[in-house]
C-alpha cells in the first residue's frame, strides 16, 4: 500500500473512531435543554426584581431550638415583558450546567400591585442557571433558596416583622418558651451585587436595594433613613436539620 493510501486510511479511521466514541461533540439537545432552563430562571429574577414579589414567611423558636421555617413567595410570573436580552451563555458540559446573563430596559411598568412606576428606561440585569440533570440541580436549588431568603431579609429591614412570644415558668424552671415571628409585605426593585457557594455546596446572595432611586421611581417616600440596604441570603444545600430532628 502506497503512503498516500497509509495515510488516507489512517485518518479515516480516526474519523470513524472520533464519530463513534464522542457522538456528543457533534450532536445532543442537553446543553440547549439546560440554556432553556437558565433562560427561564433569569427572565423570572428579572420580573420578581421589576415587578415586585409577595413575600410571606413565618418563624418559631420552642424552649430555646428552632422549630421551624417557612418561607413562601408569590410573584407575577404572569407579567407581560418584552425586550429581554440573553448574552454571555456559558455550558459547563461536565456538570450539565448552563449560566445566561439577562438584561430588560424599561420605561415604565404596572407593578405588582397595579402601581404605575417609572422607571425612566433603566437597565436591569440578573443571572440565571440551568440544567437538564436532576441530580446536578442540587447547588442551583440552594442558590434560589439563598435569593428568596435574601428578599426575606431586604423586607423584613424596610417593613419590620411581627414578633409573638409566650414563656411560662414553673416552679423556678422554664415550662416552655415560644418565639413566632410572621412578616407579609411586597418588595420591588431589588438587585444581586453578588452570589457563590461555598465549599460546602451551601448557597448566599448579596441582594441591594437603592431606597432614593425606589422612592423616586415609587413617587413616594419609602420611610427609610437610608440611601441603600444590603442583606445577605443564605441556603442550604442539604437538609442535616431533619436528622437532628430525629
């Protein structure tokens, strides 16, 4: 066989090799399944960041242990928005999870609360995450549980919360103690300055809110002495809680 014929052959061969053993390289729908979904979770942020979200969340501590702790949210996932940009999509093909960066700009909206805000055509950006692995969704989950108690956080520093408590005492010892705290409120325009894990798995979000510039865009004074509030939310990334529990 002739040189040329040798190295025909060869390189055949490794094309045959390439197509059968990798088929990912050439073709699959899981990274376009797990940008989809990161799509889906950034133009969510941005609605909940817009349009504001129902935030509702009770608390209770009995005879000094954490009993309990219940966060719920309602958003306006049925808002009508247009214009969203999605750029700077990433695939971690290892671990099956894309990350898309999303940006709206607006002039003016119907809140949540049916409240005309405007919003004299600012940009608003948020990240979303995705993937098509339930078993990789794990760290994503957390990250969300961190964004809603970092909402939880930003509410509870602009309306205050409810706190119940009842001690009873007998015979000079502690009979039972009861903290319940409860909050309802609605917050909007809030923004993430910053997010990550930690080794743990373990989830926080650094959430921001300008009070001036929402007391401008709400055309009413939010009642805060301050021109911004920072909180950080957190989340878990396993839930160890329910085996001390056991």
């Amino acid at each position: 066989m002739s040189t040329e014929k040798k190295i025909f052959s060869f390189a055949l061969t490794l094309i045959l090799i390439v197509f059968v053993c990798v088929p990912t390289a050439w073709a699959g729908n899981k990274r376009l399944m797990s940008i989809m979904a990161a799509k889906m979770q950034a133009s969510r942020a941005l609605v909940e960041s817009i349009y504001g979200l129902k935030i509702r969340a009770t608390e209770s501590v009995e005879n000094m242990v954490a009993a309990n702790y219940e966060s719920v949210t309602e958003s306006k996932t049925e808002a009508f928005i247009s214009g969203i940009k999605y750029e700077n999509i990433e695939y971690d093909s290892k671990k099956d999870i894309a990350k898309v960066a999303a940006s709206v700009q607006l002039s003016s909206i119907t809140n949540i609360d049916g409240d005309e805000m405007n919003l004299q055509n600012k940009v608003f950006r948020r990240v979303g995450y995705g993937t098509s692995t339930p078993a990789n969704a794990g760290p994503l989950a957390a990250l969300r549980v961190a964004e809603i108690d970092g909402y939880r956080e930003l509410t509870r520093r602009l309306v205050g919360m409810n706190v119940e408590s009842k001690t009873s005492v007998e015979n000079y010892l502690l009979k039972s103690d009861i903290i319940k705290t409860k909050l309802l409120a609605t917050l909007y325009l809030a923004e993430v300055v910053d997010y990550g894990w930690e080794e743990t798995g373990d989830a926080f979000i650094n959430m921001k809110l300008n009070v001036t510039e929402a007391s401008t865009i709400l055309g009413r004074d939010l009642g805060i002495d301050q021109e911004s509030i920072e909180v950080q939310g957190v989340g878990a990334y396993e839930d160890d809680f329910a085996q001390v529990k056991k």
